[in-house]
C-alpha cells in the first residue's frame, strides 16, 4: 500500500514548526509491519461487561516481594471503575483523563483520598479497546498492581475466563471533530484524525526511535481483538544502565529498590544488542516487541482512558510517551473535541 501522508492537523499544544519538522522525520520512516482490516474489526456492536468476576493474582510491580491480587468483574455502571478493597469509605476510581494524577514514570489514577489510588494502570485499562470491554470493575488490593512475565497476557486471559457478554444496547462510538495534535520538545508528537462517516475502526500509526539496538521502529494496523492480543505479549523495556542502576544506587530507594523487573518480565536492551531474548520478530530476526508494546499497552491505555466511547478514527504516534499520550487526552475534554460517530 501507498505509505500515508498525515495533516498535522489543530495545534493542541507545543509548536506548530517543530510538529511539521516531527512529521517530516515520521513520514521518512519505513512501515515495518501492517495489519489492515475491513470494515468489521470484529468487535460486538453491542455494549459489554463480563458474566461473573474472576481473578489474577502475581508478584508486585513495585513491592517484588508481595503478592498482589486484581479481580474483574461486571459493573453495573457505564465504564471502567477501580476499587481498592483495602481501603474503607473510598468511591472506585473513575478511568477517565479527569482522575490522572501523574503520568511521569507510567500512569496513575486517583480519585478522592490520595491514598486511593492504583499504578501502572496502562497493561490494565489497554483492555477497555483491545478487547472491546464497555463497562467493567476491576477490584485491587493495593495501589500496587502485579506484574507478570507474559506482560498482559495474564490479564487477557482473566477476562476471558470471566466472558464478555453483550448487554442490551448499542456500544457507543466517538472521534474528534476535527485533526489535533499534541508534541513535545524532542521531535514527538500524537495527531488525532477524524473517523470518516460509519467507518468505526480504531487504526494506529506508531514509530520509535531510539539511541540503541532498538533502533527506529513502525507499525501500522487496525486495532482488533486479534492485532491487540498479538501486541499484548511485548513487554516494557529498559536500559542495561537503568537495570545495573536498580540493582546498585537504586537500593537506596524504596521505589527502585522494590521494583519487580527480572530478566523475563521486562525486555532489556544496550546500545548494540539486547541483553535478553527479544520477542515479536520479523523473518528476518529483528524485533518489534518495543514498538508493539508502545502501541498496544501504552498508546491504546491512553486513548481507552476516553470515557463516553470507543475512540474511532486514525492515531499517529512518533517518539511520544505517556506524559505526551495523557496531555493529549486532558486537552480532548478541555476543548470539547470529541463527538458520537
């Protein structure tokens, strides 16, 4: 196929040149993979929840050393909800760009009480839109989710267990209502692009480049239960020095100190070859497993944190992160950009 050619669209926020410039170098980057659909993407038309709760339990993400239990369930309201059960008096936490409290390291939702909060949400609420789930709870024991080596596959698997079933209404749907991007000051940038009329397909352009085996990365493809569970198994990375970090000046901080990364959680790279064995290879043994997992648990968590619908339309992403991601979706709810499709 014709490599897209992308508008920049209505500056959210950053600077109009430099997002031209970003854009510029995106363009300039081969497409690694694609994977296209049809119209139908194969997700129910109907709004869902699950039958019956069912849970996952797991080592710490950031508290190795203690198990750490999440259950999914039905919910009785639009939505995703969060309950701490070890919190008493706390109303579930609402996933919405209005209860981010940070986005710095990964993203962390919290609502009332500063306590009643959870971490690393995004390889938790990616499933609102990878598998298309409208209203769910997810009930935890701690602001600490578990942390597994499968990356999300866990949790995908949870929630089959406990079945998505149809409910007796039409899934709602939304797009902007017009091209927006958001960028940064290091050449990245997110651009949001309008769904056309009865086209309700979600369809992600994301590259990566980085200053190191990873190298420059891109795929493109049409978010489906099939394409999300492929890229659901690459897991985050990190630095050889960010881990020789943790495990020398970092045990001087209970954060780092704690932190449940291991050779077979997390894929870990330097500057010429992975120190571990990379997943979601092309045939000619290069790996795609950092770009899936931006696109599949990073990019598409942000985008699931839109609360009055799924999001349809045409996501580009290049070099962004979380912080960028839950801008772009604080600036969507301030300027009133998103309407029903």
């Amino acid at each position: 196929m014709t490599t897209p050619d992308y508008p920049v669209g209505r500056i959210l926020s950053g600077s109009a040149d430099q997002a031209k410039a970003a854009l510029e170098q995106f363009h300039a980057q081969p497409i690694d993979h694609t994977a296209l659909s049809k119209n139908n993407t194969g997700y129910s038309p109907w709004r869902t929840t699950l039958a019956e709760r069912k849970s996952v339990a797991g080592p710490g993400t950031f508290t190795r050393r203690e198990t750490r239990t999440l259950t999914f369930g039905p919910s009785k309201y639009p939505g995703w909800w969060i309950k701490r059960t070890d919190l008493d008096e706390q109303l579930a936490i609402g996933v919405t760009p209005r209860n981010i409290w940070t986005s710095q390291r990964n993203i962390v939702l919290r609502s009332g009480s500063p306590h009643n909060y959870l971490r690393m949400v995004e390889h938790i609420i990616a499933l609102r839109l990878g598998l298309g789930i409208d209203n769910l709870t997810v009930e935890t024991d701690s602001g600490d989710p578990p942390l597994f080596e499968r990356s999300s596959i866990d949790l995908i698997e949870t929630v089959d267990s406990a079945r998505i079933i149809e409910l007796d209404e039409p899934a709602p749907y939304v797009t902007v209502k017009e091209p927006v991007t958001i960028n940064g000051s290091r050449g990245d940038f997110v651009t949001i692009l309008p769904a056309a009329k009865g086209d309700r397909r979600l369809r992600l352009d994301c590259a990566v480049d980085f200053a190191s085996v990873i190298g420059k990365q891109r795929i493109l493809f049409d978010v489906t239960p099939d394409s999300f569970r492929f890229g659901a198994q690459a897991r985050t990375n990190a630095t050889r020095s960010q881990m020789l970090y943790c495990r020398t000046i970092g045990l001087a901080f209970a954060d780092t100190r704690n932190l449940g990364y291991t050779r077979k959680n997390i894929l870990i790279h330097g500057q010429k070859k992975y120190i571990n064995q990379p997943l979601l290879l092309l045939p000619d043994g290069r790996s795609l497993e950092p770009v899936w997992h931006r696109a599949t648990l990073d990019l598409l968590a942000a985008l699931s944190l839109i609360d009055s619908g799924r999001l349809a339309g045409t996501v580009i992403s290049y070099r962004a992160g979380h912080t960028l991601d839950c801008r772009l979706m604080t600036h969507l709810y301030l300027h009133n950009l998103l309407e029903p499709c």
